[in-house]
C-alpha cells in the first residue's frame, strides 16, 4: 500500500500516486486498493487530496469500500466566483416570505450547506459540482439501473437529489429520488419561481414563470412547491387601502394563472394531487390575474380562464374591486360587463353568487355605478387616464343570456347524473311494460333541478333578456368534449299522450345515458377515491409484484400511502391494495357510506385515486407480457336481481322542486 502514496519528511501522507493506483486497477488488484492507509481508505484519502479522477475510477471498478459520504468530504473550492446583480433580480428574494418553504413537511429530511442560497448562487454551484469527475460518476450510475447502492450513504444521495434537482434534469431527479431516504431541505421561494408584474395604472397583474426546469425537476422529486404562497398587495394607488391589506397567491395558481398550458401539463402529470385548491376570501383581487388590455381594452383572458376551469381552480371566488370603497365584482359580472359571451359560458355551470351589480350589469343600459361621484380627483374606476369600457347593452343582455343558458344544462345535467338513473328505474316500474317518452324524463329533470344563482337574481326580469330557446338541447359553441345532455326537446301533451314509437324506453335509456354521461362513475369521496377491478389475470405473480413494489413504477402510490403513517396492504382490509391512505376505522365508515350504491370490495379490488388508473394500467403494461397483462376498469354499481312485485324506489313523502322559472313551461324564457 505504501507505493500507492507519497509521505512528507514528518510521515504523513501528503498526496496519492495516481500512476501507481491506475496500474493496480489495470492489474485487477481490487483487494489490494480496498485496504486502509493509515486507518484511512484510500478512496477516502484520494477525495481529501483533491483526486476525483482517481476515486471516480475506484468506484467504476468496483473497488470494494468506496463510499461517498457527501460533500463534506471533497474539499472546499479554491473561490467562489461571485454572482452579479441579474436585471430581473428582486431584493424581496434574498428574505423567505412565502409559506412551506421547506417543500416537504417530514421530519427527517437533511438541510443542505447552503441551504438559505439565492438560488441562483446554488445553481452554480450545482453546475460546478456536476462537472466534477466524481459526482458526474455517481450521477451516472443513478442514471443507469445498477444504481448507487452501496457506493453512497443517504446524507450523499440526499444531497445528488438536490445536485440534480438544481440541474433541472427531471429525470435524473426521478431516478435519485427512487434511492432516496431522505429529502434534501432547501428555503425554496416563491419569487425564484414566479415574477408578479403590473402596472401602477392598470388592473391586471401577469404571473411570469421563470426558472421551468428546475421548477419541473423538483416537482418529478416529489418535493410540494406548489404550496408555495406569497402576498401580493392591492393596488398601491388606491387610496382608501388598507396598509396590511395583502392577498395571497399559490404558486400551483400562478402556474396556472401565467396561460403556459404546456408547463401546467407537466406539473399536473408529475404531481396530479396539487389541490384541494383554495377558496378565496371576501374582496380578493385574484381576477387582476385573468385580465389583459386587448386593442386598447381591458377585457378577460378566455384562455386562460379555460386553462384555469381545466385546472379546477375556484375561480367562482375570484374577484375584484375596480370601485373606489365599493362592492367586489365576480367574474360572472365582469364577463357580463365586457359582453364576452365566451367567458359567460365559462362561468355559466360555476354558479356564480349573483353581486348586487350583476343585474344592472345584465339589463341596465346605464349601469348606476356610472352616476358614483369621483373622488379625492380618482375616477370611478382604476386609472384616471385608461377606464375600462363595458359593452354595449346588446352585448352584454346576450352575455348573460348563454351564462344563464350555461347555468342551466350544468343544473340539468346534476340533477340527471343524481337522479336519472333512478327515475328511469322508477318510471319503467310504473310503466308495466309500456314505453316511457323520453321528452318526459327530461321534463321531471328540469323541475329536479337546482335553480342557478343567476337565474335567481333575474327573477321577474329573465324575460328582458333575448330568448334562450330550448337550452336544455345541446349549444352551438358548446364544447364537443364537454358533457352532453339528451337533445330532445319535450313534446307536447298530444305527443306524450299517443305515445309514437320513436319515444320509447330505448329511447329513454340513450337519454340517461347521456345525461349521466358528466359523471358515470362517481367517486366515493369529493377528493376522487375511486375503486379498480382487475379483471384478467388477477392472480399472476407479476401484479403483485408491481402492486407492492414500493421503489417501482408505483412508488409516489407508496410515497402517499406511508407517508401519511399508513400501509398499502394491512390484514383488515378486504380489498388487494390500497392506495389512498386509509385506516380501518375510516374504511368501516366508507364501506357503510357506500351500502346504498351497492360497491364491491374483495381482493381484485384497488381503492385509489380517480387520476391514478392512468399510472397503474401503464405500469402493468411496461412490465407485464401481454398473455399475463391484467386489465383494470373502474367498478360500478352492482344492481342486485330485482323483486317481480317489489318496488324498485319507494318515495316517502312528496317531491320538493324549485320554481318553474327558467323551464321549459316558463312562458318568459321560451
């Protein structure tokens, strides 16, 4: 061993022979270099003395005892070079003043060295690490399926992940993260991520997303950014403002709020559990983020509202206060009052809360709020030198309208989706046989319907607007993606009467089909806990060896599950796997919640999340062979036999509806 070192007068070792250990690892001599120096293992003595390269080829010949043991073994760098100040650099980032900057919650993750960076000053470090022989060696080897196994201890692998994650290599991120024990702690901010940007006279605000990679790299290493909040404060130039009157906003929100559809894919497709998404407070300015000035005007951005419905975000609390020490407007109104019938159809099926504007903002030629005094010089609105201009009195009477027809066959087709398939069951009981029109069914769910908000601020008024038609038939700008209802419109009592042969129970059955079509299999919960069936194959080995491999293809399934305290597949429960966590108290509770729809729960059955379907099936498929791959469905109801003489709905008491307002009998509205 003492060939391969040098050793200074005093008898220390002062640097390692890289000649002499290249011949042994030629030679084959791994024994030979796995032997300690001076208690030390020569691996670890080519790190203090600065030899990467050499340690790098130890470890790629499987040197035994190679061990990398984080950063704190290299030694520190001659300089740092130091940043200059960037053009878009914001003093406000150097202070973490955003909520969760951890990015995890658990205990027992590892903080870096520079933790509290700028993160632009860790990029480079990051960048200039990478480029060392030894950890582009380690990186490598977490690329590749051998892994790092044994070669590095979990404080090193934790701090890979961050190396890689500040990469902004997602998959190189997804592949550290697998061998990971802990997660690496980092004060992360909101304004690394996002820039808010508006101007002092103008009410709309941009969210510009900055830094995508790494941002896409920590999300696919499962760390939760999208939790990341910050204030931003209403305008500076109002001046009845509070002086801590501050909003607050996601960074999961400004994703969305930016219109970048392509980056909101990636995020969604790396950690669909983003929400529950947050229901704003009374007099939040979030609509500033859907606004934009358009030909001189200021108007609602469709795309990114279509983005924003999409996403699910509640944008029925969405509002803004464009009057001075006046009421907020919602984004009904705002649709309405800038008579963009695009968006009134985006937020027709949300239900809006009406606001005291909406009518006038309806039907009012002159809108009352023009006749408001200006104050303290200010305008009504906004800005002195840019008012935003409404619609003509045509435009917006024809906003309202499809926001109203909108609201309409959303309520429609609730109301087919709780309660269609029961009233065809009990219409075919009642029939005995006979056929049953379909223009009925649609009848008796228009009056089961709940009225919307809108059409309950317009009561006695609803006619002023132009004629809806038969709205409970199909729109024209509807999307052909979105839901459908049956578009039949009702017959007349002499066609119900005679009973023509095209409205028979066939008839009936394609009308609730597509009326439940919105929602043929609901979840269990409200957050999309669903139940799988496999269906072929069952029993193969193979499944379960996907099902219950917690570092593969499933394993943020796992993560979710055991991070939450609890098991994938504890002896009480009766299905095969669950992956939502769960206790037994609380499955006893589902299990009798859902008596009356009649689940099955066995062992072919996986309880998980609506949006996990796509995951599992694509796991059995990358891994299974086909002659054994197991197909997955969703489970629906299980109807059992009915009795000859039985009922099969039994109604107790009488049938509460709302008024007939905005139906089809509503003389007004046809």
């Amino acid at each position: 061993m003492e060939k391969l070192v040098h050793r200074g007068k005093d008898g220390q070792i002062v640097d390692v022979d890289d000649f002499q250990v290249a011949k042994a690892l030629l030679a084959g001599e791994a024994e030979l270099l796995s032997q300690e120096v001076d208690a030390e293992h020569l691996f670890d003595v080519c790190l203090r003395f600065g030899r990467q390269s050499t340690a790098a080829a130890m470890i790629s010949h499987g040197v035994p005892g190679c061990v990398f043991k984080g950063p704190g073994s290299l030694p520190p760098p001659a300089s740092t070079p130091a940043c200059g100040p960037a053009e878009d650099y914001d003093p406000f980032e150097d202070h973490p003043d955003c909520h969760n900057y951890w990015g995890t919650s658990r205990g027992r993750d590892l903080r870096m060295e520079d933790w509290d960076a700028h993160l632009r000053d860790a990029k480079n470090a990051a960048e200039r690490a990478a480029a060392m022989p030894l950890l582009r060696t380690l990186l490598e080897a977490c690329r590749s399926q051998a892994g790092c196994s044994g070669i590095v201890t979990d404080e090193a692998m934790a701090y890979l992940l961050d190396v890689a994650i500040l990469l902004g290599d997602a998959e190189l991120a997804r592949d550290c993260f697998k061998h990971c024990t802990c997660l690496p702690l980092r004060c992360w901010r909101f304004r690394a991520f996002c820039r808010i940007t508006g101007h002092e006279h103008e009410p709309s605000l941009r969210a510009e997303i900055r830094e995508k990679d790494i941002l896409i790299a920590a999300f696919a290493a499962g760390l939760k950014l999208g939790h990341l909040t910050v204030e931003y404060p209403e305008p500076p130039y109002d001046p009845w403002r509070q002086p801590d009157s501050c909003k607050h906003v996601s960074l999961a929100e400004a994703i969305v709020l930016s219109g970048d559809t392509e980056l909101w894919c990636r995020v969604e497709g790396l950690q669909p559990q983003l929400g529950p998404w947050p229901k704003h407070t009374k007099g939040n300015e979030m609509a500033r983020f859907l606004l934009e000035r358009c030909g001189g005007q200021v108007r609602l951005n469709s795309e990114r509202m279509q983005l924003a419905e999409r996403a699910g975000l509640a944008l029925g609390t969405f509002e803004l206060r464009p009057f001075r020490r006046f009421s907020t407007l919602s984004l009904l109104d705002l649709a309405i009052l800038f008579g963009q019938t695009d968006c009134c159809r985006l937020c027709g099926p949300m239900d809006i809360e009406a606001t005291i504007f909406t009518v006038q903002a309806s039907l009012e030629e002159r809108p009352a709020w023009e006749d408001y005094p200006c104050r303290r010089g200010h305008s009504t609105w906004y800005s002195t030198s840019r008012e935003i201009h409404t619609g003509r009195i045509s435009e917006r009477q024809a906003a309202a309208a499809e926001a109203l027809r909108a609201a309409l066959q959303a309520s429609f087709r609730r109301a087919a989706s709780f309660a269609g398939f029961g009233l065809f069951q009990t219409m075919r009981t009642w029939s005995r046989g006979k056929s049953v029109p379909a223009a009925m069914v649609n009848l008796v769910l228009t009056f089961a319907a709940h009225r919307p908000s809108l059409l309950q601020a317009l009561e006695g008024r609803a006619a002023e607007l132009p004629s809806l038609g038969p709205w409970w038939e199909k729109s024209e700008h509807q999307d052909p993606e979105s839901p459908q209802v049956a578009p039949t419109q009702p017959a007349s009592t002499a066609e119900k009467e005679s009973g023509p042969d095209q409205h028979s129970t066939s008839d009936l059955l394609v009308a609730i089909r597509n009326s439940k079509s919105e929602n043929p299999h609901p979840p269990l919960s409200g957050d999309g806990v669903v139940i799988f069936r496999i269906t072929r194959k069952a029993n193969a080995e193979e499944v379960d060896a996907i099902l219950f491999d917690a570092t593969g293809p499933l394993w943020s399934l796992h993560r979710r599950v055991l991070e939450a305290g609890c098991e994938v597949r504890p002896e009480w429960s009766p299905a095969r796997a669950l992956f939502v966590p769960l206790t037994q108290p609380q499955l006893q509770e589902l299990e009798q919640a859902q008596e009356g729809n009649l689940y099955e729960m066995g062992k072919l059955h996986l309880l998980a999340m609506e949006s996990d379907g796509e995951l599992i099936k694509d796991a059995f498929n990358h891994a299974i062979p086909r002659k054994v791959r197991p197909k997955l469905r969703r489970e629906t109801l299980r109807m059992d036999e009915e009795e000859e003489d039985e009922p099969l709905l039994v109604v107790e008491g009488g049938v509460q509806t709302d008024s007939s307002a905005g139906y089809p009998v509503y003389a007004g509205m046809a």
